[in-house]
C-alpha cells in the first residue's frame, strides 16, 4: 500500500509539471517552425557576410583605381560557395545570355528586320554592361568578334545608298552599332574603370580588332552618319596601337598591287561583267581611303608619300582612272 500511494504521489507530482498541450498546438510542429526559422535567418546571416565580402573588395578597388585587367573580386557559385575571380574572366560570360549572331549579306538584301531587332537588343545591352563584363565578352567571347567583324564585312557603305532612305530601325542598328565600336575603341571610362595602355594594345592585337581593313570599314560606313565618331574610333586606335599607322603603310603597298592588277586585266579586253566587278573593287578602295583621309587628315602621309610603292599613289589612280575610262567606253559603244 506504501509503495502505490509512493508511485500515486509521482504520477501526480509529474502531470503537474508535464506542460498542458492545448489542441492547436503541437510541439512538434513548433519545434520545426523553429528550426525553419533558425535556418532561414542562419542562411540570411551568411548571405549578408558574403555581400559584406565582396562590397567590401569593391570599394577597395574604388578607392585605390586598381586597373580592370588585374582587379578580381568574389563571386558565388552554383553551389552558394564564394570564391576569387578576376574582373575579366571568360567565367562571367555564363551568366550573360547574348545572342550573338552574325550579320550576312542576305539580310541586306532581304531587309530582314528580324535580324535588324536582334543586333539592336544585344547592342544596346553591351552598352548598359558594367565595365568588367564588357570587357569580358570583348576578350573571350568568340560569337561576339564574328558578330562585329560581319557587321562591318557586310553593313552598306556611304556610297551605296542615301542615309536619308533608311528606316527608322536600320538607323538606330547603325547608331547603336557605331556606340559598341566608340566603348570598345577607348580604353578608359571613368578613374575606377579602365585598363592599362599596354594591356589594351596587346589584346586587341591578338584578337585581331580595329584591324587597318576594319578602320576602313568603320571609316566608309559611318561617314555620312557620325564623322566625329569616327574621328573619335581612330584617334584613339592609332594612339593605343601605333603599329596600325605601320600596317596602313603595308596595306596600301598591297592595294597598289591589287590596282596594277586590275589594270592588267583591263588591257585584256575585259567583258561588261568583268568591268562592272572591277570598278566595285576600286569604288570601294577609293570611297574607303577618301572618307578615312577627310576625317583623319594625318593618313595623308601615310598614304600619298609612302616610299615603298614603285610609282606615287596619286599617280597611279590617275593611271588606273584613264585606263578604266577607255575600256569602259569601248563596252558601251
């Protein structure tokens, strides 16, 4: 009898302590909430300390003008983990959806305006990109160097059509395009965004861009619709990679040929067809070298006194002008 009025006495001590569990609540349950809770603010905390990392790092490169090309900072992965990239990094081009295509011949004489909308979507991306990334698809994105070099291979040149007869959508390609070149052609934006003279000549060296072929381009495309951006682009180029002025030496060296050529051929009683595709090689070498030389007249001596020719470049249109002009009157009789 003692030891159940014992064992009485601790069952009634225990359901006294023993909490009352009230139908709408469930420890269990509130013991998970709790712990959801606890996680989410524990993942909170640690995002916070990873945006404190990597803002932190961003304002020592502010404060110190570290140049882009040997700045890094942290970025996270796909797993959550921070980690030490540097700002110009083929690995931010994953996160950057671009389309990138390329600018045929075809589009042209379709008026394909699709083609007109995408180029100026993407465009008008790359100008709104922070620096870094820019420059990132400049260095390490291969669709985006076929997309410029056909945009210039391709697009029509001053003397092919009227601006004033274009639509409104080909303008803006033009204007938007014209900006991709003028960012890429400068090699500092602002005294925290920029990169180091050297650097810049020897990559765009190596990626071949702005080449003398491609000045020529920019050159016969916008000089109806923006000079001073031209004037602007090749400034700049032959001031970051004065090797250019050189290889524009060699390159009208090579063109001399190409005339003497096409005056060979004429002496051989070319066909109408045969004179029509001579007289687009030459109307595109003249139309090309006269708008580089009216917007940027220190090509002039590059151009008119190179010693390497074996007759005056002058001197030679003149030749290849009076040949032409024969042949070209003897078709039409």
């Amino acid at each position: 009898n003692n030891n159940k009025n014992n064992i009485n006495n601790n069952n009634n001590t225990k359901s006294k302590l023993k909490p009352k569990v009230t139908q709408n609540e469930n420890p269990k349950i509130s013991n998970k909430k709790q712990r959801e809770e606890e996680r989410k603010q524990t993942l909170m905390k640690l995002e916070n300390e990873k945006q404190k990392l990597i803002d932190e790092q961003e304002e020592k490169k502010r404060n110190y003008s570290i140049p882009t090309n040997r700045a890094w900072g942290f970025k996270s992965d796909s797993l959550g983990q921070i980690k030490k990239v540097e700002d110009l990094s083929s690995i931010w081009l994953a996160e950057l959806d671009f389309q990138f295509i390329s600018f045929l011949p075809q589009d042209l004489d379709n008026k394909n305006l699709e083609i007109y909308k995408i180029l100026i979507q993407d465009f008008e991306r790359l100008l709104r990109l922070r620096y870094n990334l820019f420059w990132s698809i400049v260095l390490f994105s291969e669709p985006f160097y076929l997309m410029i070099d056909s945009c210039l291979r391709y697009s029509l040149r001053n003397y092919d059509f009227e601006w004033k007869n274009l639509s409104t959508l080909e303008l803006n390609f033009y204007e938007k395009f014209g900006c991709v070149l003028l960012r890429m052609s400068k090699n500092r934006e602002t005294n925290e965004s920029f990169l180091e003279d050297d650097f810049f000549t020897t990559n765009m060296i190596r990626k071949n861009y702005f080449t003398i072929a491609q000045l020529l381009d920019i050159s016969s495309i916008f000089y109806c619709l923006n000079r001073n951006l031209i004037q602007q682009i090749i400034a700049s180029i032959f001031q970051l990679i004065p090797i250019r002025i050189q290889e524009l030496s060699n390159a009208i060296t090579l063109i001399e040929k190409s005339l003497n050529q096409a005056v060979q051929s004429l002496n051989q009683s070319p066909s109408t067809n045969q004179l029509s595709e001579v007289l687009k090689f030459a109307l595109d070498i003249f139309a090309s070298l006269y708008t580089l030389i009216s917007v940027y007249p220190r090509c002039i001596n590059v151009i008119f006194q190179n010693q390497k020719l074996s007759i005056p470049f002058l001197k030679l249109i003149v030749i290849w002008y009076e040949v032409y002009i024969s042949r070209f009157e003897n078709a039409i009789n």
